[in-house]
C-alpha cells in the first residue's frame, strides 16, 4: 500500500513549484465530478457555469502571472463519456485561467504506451501519484520522489504532450463524431 500524503499539503505543491506543474488524466471519470453541482447542472443544461474565482483558477492566474506553466493532458474515450465531455467544456475556464490543458484520444494514447495512471509532475523532480478505487473514487495522493520513477513520469509526460491537442481542435474532432 502506497504511503498517501496529508491531503491538507495538497494545495501547497501548486504554490511552490518553480517552473512546471504538469498532470495526466486517464481516467473515464471521477466520482468527485459526478457528485458536484456543476456536473449535474451541465447535464441538465449542457452548459457549464462560470467558476473562474475558484481558488484553482485565482491560483493558476498567479502562478502564470509569474512565468510558470501549469499543463495537463486528459485520455478520452471514443465516444467520450459524459464526464469526459463534461471536463472538455469546463476546461475552458482553466485555459482562461493560464492552465494548458490539451487531450488524446484512449486509442492514440494506447498506440503511444501511455499507461492508466493519474500524477502530477512538478519540476520533473517530484510528483504527486494519484490514486482511485473502482468506483473512481479519489483514495489519496502518493509523493514520488524515486529519480527512476521521475524519469519514467518525465518520459510519459513527454509522450502525452507530443501527441495531445489542444482544446479548440479537439472539440471540433468530438463535434464530428455525434
């Protein structure tokens, strides 16, 4: 069993890394986005509201004000699940924020080797490993600091963001499969 982190310091990682805070999502869904408000209003709706004075957008206005990149790359599935398609409308707001987050495709994200983890990656020198249960629930965060498993993450990392797209081309790539 992995040694989790306080979730309390878990905030502390996007204040104080120096450069890059870079994370990939390879999950179909998240249990903590199904039992929110905002996910069920865009069910009901199809629209997401606007959130972009939460403490993770006021924090990534601060950190890229500083210079520094805050990046992700999402797997979605063929056809993307409702919460896929949730994150891919709501990512706007981040990207306004300064947040870059781009997506792949499950198949072209296979084709690569990218395995089925959840991290961020801070300075490709530490990183925090997420971990879920079946049920995608959200179990705690592992601090790898291992710098053969730093190396592994930079690589993966590198891998996801050659082949990731950026929102704008993949939402017209997602509005050409319904």
């Amino acid at each position: 069993m992995p040694q989790f982190i306080n979730d309390a310091t878990f905030g502390t990682y996007f204040e104080e890394f120096e450069h890059t805070a870079w994370r990939l999502e390879s999950r179909s869904g998240y249990a903590s986005d199904r039992a929110g408000d905002k996910y069920r209003r865009y069910l009901e709706t199809g629209e997401v509201p606007d959130d972009s004075q939460r403490p993770w957008c006021v924090n990534v206005q601060a950190q890229t004000a500083q210079g520094k990149r805050i990046e992700r790359v999402r797997i979605v599935d063929s056809p993307p699940t409702s919460e896929q398609q949730f994150l891919l409308a709501a990512s706007a707001i981040n990207n306004a924020a300064g947040e870059d987050i781009r997506n792949l495709w499950r198949t072209d994200a296979d084709k690569a080797g990218l395995p089925a983890e959840d991290f961020w990656l801070f300075d490709s020198r530490h990183a925090l490993a997420l971990h879920f249960d079946d049920s995608d629930e959200y179990l705690g965060a592992e601090l790898v600091e291992d710098p053969a498993r730093i190396v592994r993450l930079c690589q993966i990392r590198d891998a996801a963001w050659h082949y990731a797209i950026r929102r704008e081309e993949f939402t017209a790539q997602v509005a050409s499969t319904v």
